[in-house]
C-alpha cells in the first residue's frame, strides 16, 4: 500500500491510503490485513482515526502505535 497523505487535527488522525495491488494487470481480489504504526501523538487520550475521509476508529496513540487494518480486495 502507499499511504499518500496523512494529518493530525486536533484529535482527529487523517490516513489516506492507496492499494498498489490493485493496478496489477490481474489484481489481488483478496482482503488482506496491514499494521498501521503511528508515532509521536502529543498524548494517550482518544483520537478519531479517519481512512480514505471515513471515520474508521476511535482509538488511544497506545494502539496507533500497531494498528490492524483490513485492506478491501479489488474489484476491478
């Protein structure tokens, strides 16, 4: 995957991301899980963790530090 953008606005993380796979001539259908790490969020408390512009979590900077997420397969 590319992460293409990502910004910290108040308590909200904005992640986007792009599945490489899916410009392969025959792309990967299958879902498949990724490790999101993040580092250096001012405090623990809640953050809202937004993916693509859609609210995905809210979740401590503790599990941003090894967050999984599921990558939807292609549908080319």
């Amino acid at each position: 995957i590319d992460i293409t953008s990502y910004k910290l606005q108040g308590r909200t993380l904005r992640v986007n991301i792009k599945n490489r796979l899916s410009r392969l001539p025959f792309p990967y259908e299958e879902p498949f899980e990724i490790d999101l790490k993040v580092e250096g969020l001012p405090d623990q408390g809640k953050y809202t963790l937004m993916i693509n512009n859609r609210e995905h979590a809210q979740v401590t900077a503790s599990e941003l530090s090894r967050y999984r997420i599921v990558i939807p397969g292609s549908s080319k």
